[in-house]
C-alpha cells in the first residue's frame, strides 16, 4: 500500500471518528490540539488503526503520534500488508 492510500484512509478514519470534515484534514493535523481528542477517543482511534491495517502498535509508540502524518509514516512502516 502506497503512502498516499494509508494517508486517505487514515484521513477517511480521523473523518468519520472525530466527525471532522475531511477536506479539513492535513498531515499536520495534531490529535490533541486540532481535534481535541482525549485519551479514549486516541485509544480507539489506535485500535482502530491496528485493526484496519493489520499493525501492531506499541503503547509507547502510539504516545509518540501527535500527528496525521506521524501516524501514517508509522503505519507505513509497520503495517503486515
């Protein structure tokens, strides 16, 4: 899967989770601070990306995803697809 099909389905995601509209989504989005996001809502928004693209991810490396892209080039680097 290409960066760009992990970055529109990641987007898709982070649409319909946070009830965001989509063309408001960019790589620098922030979870915490644009979104306002607790830390339930990232917990399952991880679990939602381990689960879509068969990734394992680390408690200690979900901590370090602030971002859109942070989370995209992660899972870009981690996913079993």
């Amino acid at each position: 899967m290409t960066r760009e099909e992990v970055y529109n389905k990641v987007a898709d995601m982070i649409s319909d989770q946070f009830e965001i509209d989509r063309s408001k989504i960019s790589g620098s989005l922030n979870f915490q601070q644009d979104l306002d996001a607790d830390s339930i809502d990232f917990v399952e928004f991880v679990l939602n990306l381990e689960s879509e693209f068969d990734a394992s991810i680390a408690d200690e490396d979900a901590e370090k995803l602030n971002t859109v892209d942070e989370a995209v080039d992660y899972i870009v680097s981690h996913s079993n697809n």
